[in-house]
C-alpha cells in the first residue's frame, strides 16, 4: 500500500508542477484576464443566486472554471448543478 501512495504522490505533484508550469507560462495580459473573469465569475454567480435565478455554490472552483471558459463557464456549472 506504501508503494501505491507514494506513486500517487508522485504523480499529483508532477501533475501540479506542469499545471503551474503552464500558468507560469502566460504572458502578463493572461493572467490577469484569467483574474478578472474569475472575479466577473464571482459576481455572476453571487447575482444568480441573490435573484434566484440558480442555486450554485460559490466557491474557488467554480470561480477558476467560468475565469477560464467566461459565459459558457457560467452556462456549463449551471447546466452541471442543474442536472447532477
């Protein structure tokens, strides 16, 4: 059982490292269009559940995902919480 853990570990932080090698890779212009969509993200979401529109959480995770994919970010986690 070790072994298997200590290849997951392994693995997730290769997984990590290329991940963060990739949003390291960005130009300046990039990373803070991804920032302002995930605040834009944010308040979306904040604005969907205050006029009950949707229930959808607001979390991190949801924020990363409409600041990568914008409206259709927003569109998929509703359509996501909407049917699963």
């Amino acid at each position: 059982m070790a072994t298997f853990e200590i290849i997951l570990g392994f693995l997730s932080g290769l997984i990590l490292l290329i991940i963060l090698g990739w949003i390291f890779s960005f130009k300046t212009k990039g990373i803070v269009r991804i920032i302002l969509n995930t605040v834009v993200g944010a308040i979306v979401l904040v604005l969907l559940n205050v006029l009950g529109v949707a229930t959808i959480a607001v979390n991190p995770l949801n924020a990363v995902i409409i600041g990568f994919f914008g409206v259709f970010g927003v569109l998929g986690v509703w359509l996501i919480t909407m049917f699963l």
